[in-house]
C-alpha cells in the first residue's frame, strides 16, 4: 500500500516540475548555453515554391488557385518546365502538389507525376475525398 502512495506522488512531483518548466520564460540573455553539435553542421532549409496543381474528374489541369485551366499534358509540361526556370532564376526551387479528385481516372495523376520526374521536380500527390 505505501509503495503506491509514494509512486503517485512521484507521479505529482513530476507533472509539477514539467508544468513549471513549460510555463518559465528564457530570457535572450540567459546565462544557459545550450549543446550544440559538433558533428553535424547547422544548415538553412532548403529554399523552395509550392506550386499547387489541381485535376478534376474530367482530366483537366488546375493552376495558380485553380484560376488558370490547363487542358492537355503537352501544356502542362511547358507550363511546369517554365515556372521550374523561373523559380530558379530566383533561388529558390520548385516542389509540386498533385491534388487530384477522387474520382479522376488516375493515368491524368501519373501523366502529371510522369512530366514532374521529366522536369526533375519533386512532386507529391493527394487525393481529394469528397462525400460521405
């Protein structure tokens, strides 16, 4: 019976101490100077643009907010190949979001997955589920 008591107030004393800690403000100039690695140098993420791209039920092509409609994969390869250069040209670099439909036929999602590995672009792909 004890050995329960003294584990439940361990379990108090340490859900204290966490609220604590979570609830104390570091200053900028504390006196604590956090571990750093030595082996592994810090590096600045990445730099890229998201482009979204949209495919609905019937196979078409929707860019910038969905606002601009791509009818075929020959536009869109042109399309993506100049937003990649023009991205480039500014630092950054170009990550595209397939977000098809549930119901679109899926050789639309490949053939714009297929233009994505073609242009070297990093792509990744979602399925919209609608209904219930």
């Amino acid at each position: 019976m004890a050995g329960g008591s003294i584990i439940r107030l361990i379990d108090v004393v340490f859900i204290l101490l966490f609220g604590f800690i979570s609830i104390s403000e570091i200053s900028e100039r504390s006196k604590i100077k956090l571990p750093e690695s030595a082996e592994t140098p810090t590096a600045n993420p990445d730099k890229e643009k998201v482009l979204f791209l949209g495919i609905d039920s019937e196979g078409k092509y929707l860019v910038e907010n969905e606002m601009k409609v791509i009818f075929n994969t020959q536009d869109l390869f042109f399309y993506l190949q100049n937003k990649a250069a023009e991205i480039h040209r500014s630092g950054d670099e170009l990550r595209v979001r397939i977000r098809s439909n549930w119901d679109t036929p899926i050789k639309f999602t490949m053939a714009a997955a297929d233009i994505c590995d073609n242009l070297q672009v990093q792509k990744g792909i979602d399925v919209r589920k609608t209904g219930g």
